[in-house]
C-alpha cells in the first residue's frame, strides 16, 4: 500500500513522494481527478494524463 506524503501545495495539483518502496519517489497528484502520476515528464511539466491538461493552461484559462 502507498503512503503518499504531500511535498509541495500547487495550484490544481500536488507534488507527492511515495515513502513506501522503501525510497522517496516523487509523484504529482491532480486535485481534479485524484490521480497520481510518477512519470518524469508529468511531473516537470505538472501535467495529468488522466485529464489531459497541464495545470498551469488550467489556472490561465480560469483567470482570463
């Protein structure tokens, strides 16, 4: 079983580690779908692959 520990607060999403395979392994989890995603590349460009949207286009479109 995982036991997420959340890293960093963002906006749409959090950045997470995995402490339960005996290393940290950073994750992103999205608030909108509850996902968690350890995909390198997800979590550089804070990106959900279940939503299919970066967050930061998120957070522009909902300001504008």
């Amino acid at each position: 079983m995982s036991k997420l520990s959340v890293m960093k607060h963002g906006i749409g999403y959090d950045l997470v580690i995995d402490e339960s395979v005996g290393r940290l392994v950073l994750g992103i989890r999205c608030h909108t779908c509850g996902r968690v995603s350890f995909n390198p590349t997800d979590i550089t460009e804070r990106y959900c692959g279940a939503c299919h949207v970066f967050h930061e286009e998120r957070l522009l479109n909902q300001q504008a």
